[in-house]
C-alpha cells in the first residue's frame, strides 16, 4: 500500500526517510507534470509543512537558502549584487504562479540540464547540504548534479539548503537567458557571470557558467582565467574565445541546433560579463 506523509518537523522527516523510499514532495511544479496521466506508484513525503526549510539566513560563514525556499522569495530578497544573477533567474522560471510555489532546492533536485537557477549558483560556488538521519553532508553544486536528471543524493538523504560562501558574495553578477520568446520558455542557453573588481578598475576574480549547453551546467574555468586583470569596460565584448567553450556539448533538438547552440553561448556570456561590469548600451553602440 502506498503512503502519504506530512511531518512537522526536519527530524520526523528525516525519521521517514530511514524507513525506505520515500518521493519527496514540495512545490510540485516538477513532480505533477512528471507523473502526467500515470498512476502514483511511489510513497509520497510532503515537506510542505517543514517552515524550518523555507527562508534565507546569514550563518557568519555562509549566506544560506532554505531547501523549500520559493523563487518569489529570492527575487525579492535583500541580497549583496553578487547574487543579482540568481535573482534575475529567479524571475525566469516559469510564471509568477510556479515562482511562487517552486523551490530552489527543487530545481536542482529535478537536474534538468534547462535549470535557470543552477549557473547563477554556480557562479556563486553554492553547495548543496544534504541531511538524513545519522549525518549531514555538503557537496559543490558541481558535484552534487552528476547528469540529466540525476543527483548524487543517497537513500534516506534530502536536500536541506543551498549555502553560498561568504566568500563568494562579493562582486556583481548578470544572468542572461536566451529563449524562443521572451517569457515562459526553456533556455537555449543561459549564462551567469560575476565578477569582482580591484581599485585598479580591473578583474580580480571571475565566475562563468554555462547552462543548456550540455548534460550539466558547468563553469568554464579557461575563460575565468582569461579575464584576470582585464579591465571592466566594454571591451570584455569580445573576451570569449572559440577556446574557452571546448567543453560545451549542446544536443540537437527542436529549440536549437548543436552549431547555433554554440554560438548563442559565445553572444550571452559576453552580454552577461558586460551586463556584471555595468557597462552602459549606449557605450557600446559608441
């Protein structure tokens, strides 16, 4: 038979996923237009009433996202503009309706490689905290999302929260997403960029990721290092190589080619590096 439960708290939560497999249920934006016509044929865990999940906080070391957080709530949040990225993701999954009720967390545990909020956490070199019974343990995103729809979370484990280093929430960050129309569409391509400035005028520090553009999202390392010391300025248009994206693997489907896939990657994560710089349209019409 199967069962339905809705604990109260993370520990009777966590007590449930010791027992066996449970599917965990949270703003189910994901999980109903999966089941479609098929019958349920897994026990359901509904984390709805957990309040402890839902909310952003500031541990000392971490600035950290609550598993059940909605996107509503980080779009509107009060946070550094290094996350400006994540927020500008936040308000291009799906409509107002699913972004009031679809989680973080859920976005990154249904690992579609159209995920709008997996490069902006990269950008921010999140971790995922995972938590069951006995342990807690905190895996990079970049670990944690192992391919299409998979994830590295083990039975009796759930994703508790999403942490973003102190370190990394300096800086100011852009995310541009590239669609077939301009709103409720899956991405193309998407990109994130951030970037932190020295007194100098030039990049310290840069973080780039990719999304759509393979089974993962990923950074790309090679061109992150291309941008070190390289002025904020509207020259940075022409700062991503043919080199830099040897590691994209774009598919072939309805929404794009592998060849424009590839192109419209190159065109948005040089639009989001001089969106993060803050350089002025009218300055690159000049």
């Amino acid at each position: 038979m199967l069962r339905y439960a809705k604990p109260h708290s993370l520990e009777e939560a966590l007590a449930l996923l010791a027992e066996g497999p449970w599917r965990i249920l949270a703003g189910g934006t994901d999980f109903y237009p999966a089941l479609g016509a098929k019958p349920l044929r897994e026990n359901v865990l509904d984390i709805n009433a957990l309040s402890e999940l839902r909310g952003i906080s500031d541990d000392g070391g971490h600035i950290v996202i609550g598993a059940r957080t909605p996107w509503t709530a980080i779009a509107h949040a009060d946070l550094p503009p290094a996350f400006d990225a994540l927020k500008a993701a936040a308000r291009e999954v799906g409509s107002i309706q699913i972004q009031n009720v679809g989680t973080v967390a859920g976005n990154l545990c249904n690992a579609s490689p159209a995920a709008d909020g997996v490069p902006a956490l990269m950008a921010l070199d999140a971790e995922v905290e995972l938590r069951s019974a006995g342990t807690t343990r905190r895996l990079p995103l970049q670990e944690f999302i192992l391919g299409n729809r998979k994830t590295a979370i083990r039975p009796g484990e759930m994703v508790t929260a999403i942490r973003v280093p102190r370190a990394s929430t300096r800086g100011s960050s852009a995310f541009v997403k590239l669609g077939a129309r301009r709103y409720l569409v899956i991405s193309i391509a998407m990109a994130a960029a951030r970037l932190v400035m020295g007194s100098d005028g030039r990049i310290t520090e840069a973080a780039v990721a990719i999304g759509s553009c393979s089974a993962v999202a990923q950074r790309l390392p090679a061109l992150e290092a291309a941008l070190a010391g390289r002025a904020m300025d509207a020259s940075l248009a022409t700062a991503v190589k043919a080199e830099h994206l040897v590691g994209l693997a774009p598919i072939d489907d309805v929404r794009g080619s592998r060849e424009y896939r590839i192109e419209a990657a190159r065109e948005i994560i040089a639009r989001a590096l001089l969106s993060a710089a803050g350089v002025p349209e009218t300055e690159l019409a000049a």
